[in-house]
C-alpha cells in the first residue's frame, strides 16, 4: 500500500483508527484530527499516514457538541418524508411544514447559539438534498435578524429560504445525486428547477409571490451573470439575495456527490470575492463579519499544519485574524501564505 509522503494531503483530516508505538504507547487516538505536531511525533517514531488512514470532513470539526444536532437531524428527516411526497403528489405540504419543520428553523435561529457548533452540525454529510433546505432555511432567517427585519418578515423569510429548492423535487433523482459532471442537457434540466419551483408555489395556497420568487431567482447574479432571467441589483427580490448567499456558503461547507467540502479559507475566499459581482456585496460582508466574530477564542487548525485561537478580528480584513500559536502571535492579513484551514 501506497504510504503518504506528503503530510499535507492528511492534514486537517480525521483519523479512523488508533495508532500506537511499537511499545504500545497509544500516540494518536481514533477521531482526531491531524495537526503538525501529530505527524511530528508519528514520523518519530517512523510511522507514516496513509490514506486508508484518514477520512475528510468539512471546513468545522463536530468535536463541539451542538444543542440542537438531534433536533436538526429529526427535522431533517422530516422534511426528506414530506418533500419525497411531492414527487408523486405535486403538491407542496405547505400546512404540515408550518406545524412541524418551519417552528424548529425559527427557534434554532433566534436563539443565542454557538454559530461554529450550529455550522458544523448543519454540514450535510450523506444528506445534502435535504440538510440543505434545513441549514438554507436556518442561514437566512439569521442574516434577517442581524438585518433588523420585523418578525413577520422573518417568518416569510424562512419559509421562502426552505423551500428555495422546492423544484428539485421534480427533477429526475439520478440527476440530482449524479456524482459527474453534468452534460449540457441534463444541466439545463438541472436549472429548470428554478421555474418548476415558482410554479409550484405559486398554485400553493398560503405561500406569497414575494416568497414564490426566491425558487425563481436564487440563482440570479447580481451582475446579470444568472439564470434564468438573468437579472441584476435590485431587480432581485431581497429575500432572494438573502437566501443566495446562505445557499451558496451550505454548498460549499457541505459534502456533495460530486465535491467534498471546501477548507475554511477556501469558503472565505470565495464568498468574499463573490460579493464583488455575484452576491449582495452589503449582505455578504454582513453575513462574513458575524462568522468571523463567531471565531474569536475558538481553536483553528492553519494551512501550514499549526494549531492557534483567533484572538481579533480586523474590519479591514476579516479573513486575515490574528492567531496565537504556541507562544508565537501570527497576523495573517501579513503572512498571506497562511490561511485557516479548520476550525476545531
């Protein structure tokens, strides 16, 4: 077997078995997640990772336990039970989602939560379909409290963020878990989605137009560059800015079929260069800032395999902190070559 030379290609990654000395000295236990000075220690004792040995998780560690994790996970099979209905009913369960899924998103959202533990529990694992109404749902309706918006429109707000995705209950289910890329034709399919969901909730009684856009228009840009209008600034229904940047930061933190979750400073880096263009520029940095501050006195895991805590947050440049490492103070924003992989 194949050993991994380059320590980089498991670092950040959790280990599935204990490693043990030859004298039996347990030197790395099952479930950790491998730092710079775990492989220091292994390659003194001559033992090499292999990536048998490891598997990847997101761009957060679950070894924080979340209040809310079992709750999430209940709601998220309730909801694949009701969405799975639309399917053969065309009908979206509009009634039974405001008794038993919408009041869950509401209440983990306006809670004083631990922002890291509720990311790492919303990362979707083998689930993405459905956990990503759940966590679209649970992003937006946060950003619209930090927003201001009164609690009706709060309301209107989660219920649109929830059933944003509604379409792709009537998509073909070996597209939507299809782990290739996608031809031509089955991605013009794939964006339909967006249509067959403002159609869909448009017939349904009790949901409005304004929350019947969001399906239709979270794919628009900001720059024109979406679909499937294509429209710009503020001919995009806010709700709809809203609930494109939660669903772009829940696609890119979670396991899909065809990608894995993106590192933590790739996440950063791409939502902030999206804000130039393609997202709301006011509502990202918004949505940026709070995570951020989320991190201060958390451990992090670096790019170059180092643990730290963030210990400030700078406005003018928010994905660079300041990191404590060992007795060492690190300000990325002037040591660019370092970046946080993962929050611990």
């Amino acid at each position: 077997m194949a050993k991994t030379r380059d320590w980089g290609h498991v670092i950040g990654k959790r280990i599935i078995r204990d490693v043990f000395s030859d004298n039996g000295i347990l030197l790395v236990p099952i479930s950790s997640i491998i730092t710079r000075e775990q492989i220091m220690i292994l390659e003194k004792h001559g033992i090499e990772l292999t990536a048998q040995d490891v598997v990847s998780i997101g761009p957060y560690s679950e070894n924080e336990s979340f209040v809310h994790t079992q709750i999430i996970n209940d709601t998220v099979t309730e909801i694949s039970r009701l969405f799975e209905g639309i399917r053969t009913t065309k009908e979206v369960p509009i009634a039974e989602l405001r008794r038993s899924v919408i009041p869950i998103v509401q209440e983990i959202a306006s809670k004083e939560t631990p922002l890291i533990g509720l990311f790492a529990s919303l990362q979707a694992k083998d689930d993405y379909i459905y956990r990503h109404h759940i966590a679209v749902g649970i992003y937006a309706c946060l950003i619209g409290g930090w927003m201001g918006l009164d609690r009706q429109e709060q309301l209107q707000l989660t219920t649109a963020a929830l059933l944003h995705d509604i379409g792709k209950m009537l998509i073909p289910e070996e597209l939507l878990q299809k782990p290739g890329k996608l031809t031509a034709e089955e991605y013009a399919i794939m964006k339909s989605h967006t249509v067959l969901g403002y159609e869909l909730l448009k017939k349904t009684v009790g949901v409005t137009h304004r929350q019947a856009l969001v399906a239709l228009q979270h794919h628009e840009r900001m720059d024109g560059g979406g679909y499937p209008l294509g429209l710009t600034h503020d001919k995009i229904e806010r709700f709809s800015r809203i609930t494109s940047v939660a669903d772009r930061f829940h696609a890119m933190t979670s396991r899909r079929a065809y990608q894995d979750p993106l590192p933590f400073y790739e996440v950063l880096f791409q939502i902030e260069k999206d804000s130039f263009g393609e997202l709301d520029p006011v509502i990202t940095r918004l949505f940026v800032e709070k995570m951020m501050n989320a991190l201060i006195g958390r451990s992090v895991l670096l790019t170059d395999g180092r643990e730290g805590v963030v210990l400030m947050v700078q406005a003018q440049n928010l994905g660079q902190p300041l990191i404590q490492a060992e007795d060492r103070f690190i300000d990325l924003s002037r040591e660019p070559a370092i970046r946080i992989e993962q929050i611990l």
